[in-house]
C-alpha cells in the first residue's frame, strides 16, 4: 500500500481490496467511468445473503477530482435509487468544493444570498475556468444538492460510508448480522434507540439461520425474549433452513 521510494498515489489502507477499472482507451481522460459505471451496477445486483434480498451496498468516495467528478456525483444521485456519496474534505479541489457548497446549502437546495459569486469564483480559480464554465458548474452542484441528504462529508473512516448507505434501522440490522462485525452490532443495537421488539425477532431469526452466535447473545442481552420468539412456526422455519 505504501513504498517510501514511489511517487504514485497510495492506496487507502483501510480497504482490504481493491478493483482497478480500465477500458483499454489511452490518453482519455474519464474514459473508463462508463465501464466503472456499469461493473458497479452489476455488484450492486448481487445478493449478499440468500436470505436477504438487499444487493451489495454502493457508495461513491470522492478523493480531490476535477470538474468531471462533480457530474459523476450528480449521475450517482440521480440513479434509481441513488446512489449515496461521501466526500472526502480537505482532499482538495471538486471535494472541497462539494464539502463547502454542502455546509452552505439551506432546506430546497439554495445556499444564502450572496454565497453564489464566492463559490463560482472558487471554481474559476480551482479549475481556470471562464465565468459560463464556472456557472455551469455550479447550477450542476445545486443540482447535487437537491439530495443532500445521500451527501456526507469525511475526512477519514469506514463508518461514514457505512452511515452513508445504510439508512432505516430494519436494514441496519440485516447488515449488522451479515457482515458480522462487532463494531456494527454494539453500534446499531444501542438500547436507547431500539424499535419495536418485531425488528429485533426478525434480526433474531437471520442470525439463528445464519449461524451469528455472537449477535444471538448480544439481542438476548437487548431485550429479546427467547420464550416469546420460539413460536411454533418459527421453530418450523428453523427446522426446514
């Protein structure tokens, strides 16, 4: 990941895989985006569990960028359904730009009167651009932000990611119990923001099948009742998997 003696990028460290998208095209820049594009729909179909019918969660990272990044982004909240976006501040460039457009954005998607001609010239002078380019741009931005919801700014860290795409507590569990990750369970379980006891009987029965022991005791010592959840068409169910 990191050679002292090489001038080349470094790779995040907190990753354990990576996958390197390339078209074949040479000295074209953004080329492979469309490939990108498309081998990330075809993760995202794949199931991650037989017994959930969630596909592989996506989230877009962005790392500095030029101005094609922000019309990635834009793309990327725009898909049905959109895919959510963690922007890296303090990387530079279109990441600083989308990090501050983010913070200045009110309720609809406008920033504050007067804001407009700081962030325009910051685009001009991020990226040489003429007033219409750096115009552009901008009403591209306003446009991300009409979902600024699906937008989270990081410095650093997994767990945004994981914050950023996995939104509804129902689902959070699934996650929790399929990827197994002590970090997730303890996070997601916190007692003072436990639904109804039904999400945590259905996460039960996922991490019985799935064969999640610690997630088991850690759902018992949050409140789940194994008299009341072994219901004879539960124990069918168990039976049957």
């Amino acid at each position: 990941l990191l050679n002292p003696l090489s001038k080349l990028n470094v790779l995040n460290n907190l990753h354990s895989h990576f996958i390197l998208v390339d078209d074949g095209t040479v000295g074209k820049y953004g080329a492979e985006v469309k490939l990108r594009r498309e081998l990330e729909k075809t993760i995202n179909l794949q199931r991650i569990h037989a017994r959930i019918g969630q596909g592989v969660p996506v989230v877009a990272l962005v790392f500095e960028g030029g101005p094609n990044v922000i019309l990635t982004v834009l793309d990327f909240l725009q898909e049905s359904p959109p895919v959510p976006v963690v922007v890296c501040e303090g990387t530079g460039r279109a990441a600083d730009i989308l990090a501050y457009v983010h913070k200045q954005t009110e309720e609809g998607g406008n920033v504050p009167e007067g804001a407009e001609p700081e962030i325009i010239s910051t685009i001009k002078k991020t990226f040489n651009f003429g007033q219409s380019e750096a115009v552009h741009l901008f009403q591209t931005l306003l446009e991300c932000m009409k979902k600024k919801e699906l937008v989270s700014r990081s410095c650093h860290k997994f767990f945004f990611m994981q914050g950023a795409c996995i939104c509804g507590y129902n689902i959070k569990l699934y996650f929790s119990v399929v990827y197994d990750q002590e970090s997730l369970k303890k996070s997601f379980l916190n007692i003072v923001d436990l639904p109804g006891v039904g999400s945590l009987e259905q996460a039960m029965l996922d991490a019985l099948v799935m064969d999640r022991v610690a997630f088991v005791k850690l759902l018992i010592e949050n409140g789940v009742s194994m008299h009341k959840f072994l219901t004879i068409p539960r124990l069918e169910e168990l039976y049957n998997t």
